[in-house]
C-alpha cells in the first residue's frame, strides 16, 4: 500500500507549493518531488508534515481530571506560551508518563485551515499531521539535530524539540545554547547530540559547537523529512480538525456501495411486503370460500364467526340426530377409555363424571402398592385412535384421574 506524505511550509497555503514524497508499506521512498497543490501527486490519502518553525511545542500541567474536560480550552491554558490571542491558536495534546503532564503542539489555527482546505479541494484527503521536528530517531541518552539551512532544529524528546535560529558563520544558535543550559539546571543535559543533515546542505563547524557548549556533537546519516520509520505519538487533528472533521474522502468512496446496499434492503423489503400481501389475500380467499360452504350447507341466513368450528359442530350435530354418536358422546369416550386404559383385573372404578364432552374417571389400583406403577404404565401408553386421554393423581388419596376429551382426529 502506497503512502504519501507531504511537507508543508509557512507558505504553502497560500503558494500552493509543497513537498511531497510516495512511501511503501515498509517506509521506503518509492518516489519523490515538489508540486503545487492544483496538481497533486495522487487523489487519495496522505500524512501532512508541518515545517519546524510552524509548530511550538511545550508542556502544560493539568489534573487527570481536568484533561478529560478541556477539548477546546487548551488554548486559553498556552496563551503565556504564545505572543497569539487563544482565539488564534489550535491546540494538540498528547498524554505522557506523568500524570498531570500533557505535552502539546500549538499551531496557527488560520494557517491549519486554509492548509486542510487547499489539500482538501485538491482531493488529499490528510489522515495525520505530524510535527516534522519529532520525526528523527533519538540517540540513547541524547539529541537529534537536523541542519537544513533556515530550517533547522533539534529534538530533545519523545514530545519536545524546537527550531533553531539563524546565526553566523562558526556562531553557534542561541537557541540551541539555551536548551543545553535548562538541561543543565534540571540535571537532564545530553551526552551527547547527533547532527544530520538534508540534502543540498553541509553540516557547521561541530568541533567548534562541541567546545561552545560542552556536550558532544558527531555527525549521523543524512536526514530525509520523508524517510523516518516511525510516526510522532502526537497527531495535530484534534478538536475541530479531528480526522471525522476532514475525512470526506472515506464517504466518497463508500457512497456507491451504500447506496447499492439501500437498494438491496430496499428491494427485499419490497419482496417482503408482497409476498405477505399474497398471503394475506390467499387467507381472505380461504376465510370467504369457508364461509360460502357453511351457508350453502346450513342456510344463507347462518351467521359465521369461526367456520372450521361452526362446521365441526353442526356436522356433529347432523350426525347425532341421525342416530350416529358423536366422537364427544360418552358411550364412545368410555369405550375408548376401557380399551386403552381400564383393566378390571388390576383397577376399579370409584366416580364417573361426563360434561362439556369431556369423561372424567377415579380409578383405583386394587393393589395399592402398584399406585406409582400403574400411573406410569398409563403415561407411557399410545393414545387411542379420536382420543385424548390425561393421566393424573386425582385429589383423593390413592386414586389416578383419567380425563378423557374427543382428540382431532375424532371431531368430523
């Protein structure tokens, strides 16, 4: 997957000029060049850098409790730091070991606008911004110094650097001759600094800024601002120009796919709803065929509720005045009962009771110590043919209930 990052200047808003360079998944230059923003190098991601002397860098103390509040009120709490009014400024934060630390990164809020703005009508679309003076690798127990010219500057740590002044010929910069002399007071002072320089540049007299300022100073690998292998741990989209605030590339080219997808749902849906609605007429069409039936078997003035019920009934009916029982009679139910159930050898009968075509029998095992047995054995019988027969403990002491009621099979 290609990468690319591009290194924006003071000036590059309004210019439109910037580097840029395109990296592999491995972080090695595949190419590199200069361009003007209405002619990108590609429509598509990109890590935006900001030049050293766009970003200042300090530390602010603040509770844990009160950092989880501040969002945007972090730029009333650097305005001591700055010569800007907070309204001016954006304001990055990023969480350190230490607990009520936060380390930040202030920018020209009107400068990160316009800058967003130009890559963003250009079709970049910027995941990260990146302070460009914590990009180089820190040496063990010391600094990294960057020589490029007016744009040169060192780090110090994870989150701390700065850019350096211009001075003369063997001179060495003021700024650099402070930090050694606060590292110096706080006990922090470096072993040693390592310089690197960018292309097109040659490093300053290092044995005479070696004697200057007491702290070592060897010359390392030559800088790339494309070429570092790891990302600061602080991202400059924050607040208002968080990545959600800027990413519109990600619903560019989702869009088709949702859509698509809305389609889909769309279209099932519609399926959906027209096979329930053929169903629902295929149901009406049942109910009104049913009803027909009825009327034209019991007279167009018969009142239909529940036709499969109603038709039940009135054929039972048909049936018991023709002299033929009813699967709910209780002749037919006893028998039932006495075929599946009743042996006269091993049970007798204590009550009866028939209702509501339903025949309720107390039956007692003769010998008593076969009660569990025989209620099992019950239980564990096939239902007779038109029948539902319920085995249960009845109230009484030493008694089994059969409920016996006309099963589906028996009802026409």
């Amino acid at each position: 997957m290609t990468v690319y990052r591009i290194r924006a200047g003071r000036d590059s808003p309004a210019t439109g000029a910037y580097d840029w360079a395109a990296l592999d998944g491995n972080g090695t230059i595949l190419d590199s060049g200069s361009a003007p923003l209405r002619v990108p190098p590609a429509k598509s991601e990109c890590e935006l850098l900001l030049a050293c002397d766009l970003v200042l860098l300090d530390a602010i103390t603040v509770s844990v409790a009160q950092q989880r509040r501040l969002s945007s009120s972090l730029r009333f709490l650097v305005e001591d730091s700055t010569i800007s009014g907070p309204e001016q400024l954006h304001v990055a934060a990023a969480c350190t070991a230490a607990k009520n630390v936060l380390q930040v990164g202030i920018v020209d809020r009107q400068w990160m606008t316009q800058m967003l703005g130009r890559l963003d009508r250009s079709g970049l679309v910027v995941r990260a911004a990146y302070p460009e003076c914590l990009l180089p690798e820190l040496p063990p127990r010391g600094w990294a110094l960057v020589w490029n010219g007016e744009h040169s500057f060192v780090r110090t740590g994870e989150f701390d650097g700065f850019a350096l002044d211009l001075c003369g010929e063997g001179e060495v910069p003021v700024a650099l001759r402070l930090a050694l002399d606060i590292a110096r007071t706080k006990g922090s002072i470096p072993e040693k600094i390592v310089a690197r320089t960018a292309a097109g540049t040659t490093l300053p007299a290092l044995d005479r800024w070696s004697t200057t300022l007491g702290v070592p100073i060897e010359p390392g690998p030559a800088w790339h601002w494309a070429g570092a292998p790891h990302r600061p741990g602080l991202d400059l989209l924050q607040a208002e120009f968080a990545r959600h605030s800027v990413d519109f590339a990600w619903s560019r080219s989702w869009r088709v796919p949702a859509l698509l997808a809305a389609a889909l749902a769309i279209l099932t849906l519609s399926g959906l709803a027209l096979d329930w609605a053929m169903q629902v007429r295929e149901r009406d069409d049942l109910t009104a065929g049913m009803h027909q039936i009825y009327r034209s078997t019991f007279g167009e003035a018969a009142a239909v509720v529940d036709a499969p019920l109603q038709m039940q009934r009135g054929l039972a009916q048909l049936r018991r005045e023709a002299g033929r029982p009813g699967a709910d009679d209780f002749l037919v139910l006893l028998a039932a009962a006495a075929e599946r159930s009743l042996d006269p050898a091993r049970l007798r009968i204590d009550s009866i009771v028939y209702g509501s075509g339903a025949l309720t029998l107390a039956v007692r095992p003769i010998d008593a110590s076969q009660f569990g047995a025989l209620v099992a054995e019950l239980r564990s019988k096939s239902p007779a043919r038109g029948v539902d027969i319920k085995v249960e403990p009845a109230e009484a002491a030493g008694t089994i209930s059969l409920r016996v009621t006309a099963g589906q099979q028996g009802g026409i």
